[in-house]
C-alpha cells in the first residue's frame, strides 16, 4: 500500500488521509494535489507495509 507524506526517516510528520493500492495512482494523486496547491512540495509517495496509529 501506498500513502503520500512527509517523511523524517521511518517517522511519519504529515500524511494524506487516502491510501493508494499501487504507486501510479500514489503519484499521479501527488502530482495532481501539489499542482493544485493541495499539498506541498516534501510530500513524496511511500510504500508501507503497515500503518499504526498510537
């Protein structure tokens, strides 16, 4: 799976709430979301096995 972030190493500080099945649709989403001023430019697409949220 796939999300859109801003990544420190293995920490997560800001992500999109979608996640992406595979990494065209990731990157097309980020293109299309920076373009638009949605996202800004650090977001990156980011295969993760798992996601935890504490």
């Amino acid at each position: 799976m796939f999300i859109l972030a801003v990544l420190d190493g293995p920490v997560i500080y800001a992500y999109h709430d979608k996640i992406y099945s595979n990494r065209g649709q990731a990157e097309r989403a980020l293109t299309t979301m920076q373009n638009s001023k949605k996202l800004g430019a650090r977001y990156q697409v980011c295969e993760v096995e798992r996601l935890i949220f504490k």
